[in-house]
C-alpha cells in the first residue's frame, strides 16, 4: 500500500508546519497519527501513541515512515477518513477510532 499518494503528498508539502487541520490519516496497531503537513523532510501532526493523551508535532521523517513497524504490523493508511468539521484534536483522549 502506498503511505502518502502524490495529490497527498503535495498538499502536505503546501501545509508546511503550521497547518493544523489533519489531511491523511496512518495507523498501526495501537499508533494513530493525523498528518497535517511536512517541512524540512519531518511529517507533522496529531500523534497517539495509546497512552490517553493526543500531542501535535513531529511524527517522523520521510525516510523512516517506510520502515516504521509495530509488533506485528507496518502502518498502513485509512483510506475512508476524513477530518471531522471543527473537531480539536488536542481535546481529545484518544485518536483511535476517529
């Protein structure tokens, strides 16, 4: 599965870092990140790691989300999200199931 499709790839690159409303959401296992945007080759965003709080900021570089794993499982992307209208992340306990 492609992670980041060229059109997503794109629109990240012209979100930059101080874009806050998320574009694509990768999740693997209990990970859930919503990617608002990449700079300087770092993807940004909403990050849950399955620890009860969601933080915004650097999830990872361009080169390592090819390789990053869980335990058993390569991040894969849903491909029916879409962001919620005025949801704040940053409310929220979790990003699983959003």
């Amino acid at each position: 599965m492609v992670l980041v499709t060229g059109s997503q790839y794109e629109a990240l690159v012209k979100a930059g870092y101080h874009n806050r409303k998320p574009i694509i959401k990768l999740f693997c296992e209990n990970v859930t990140w919503l990617v608002t945007g990449i700079e300087d080759g770092y993807f940004y965003g909403y990050g849950d790691i399955g620890a009860g709080c969601v933080e915004w900021g650097s999830l990872t570089t361009e080169e390592e989300l090819p390789t990053l794993r869980g335990r058993i499982s390569y991040f894969e992307r849903d491909r029916n999200w879409a962001p919620k209208e005025g949801a704040n992340y940053l409310d929220m306990n979790t990003l699983i199931g959003v």
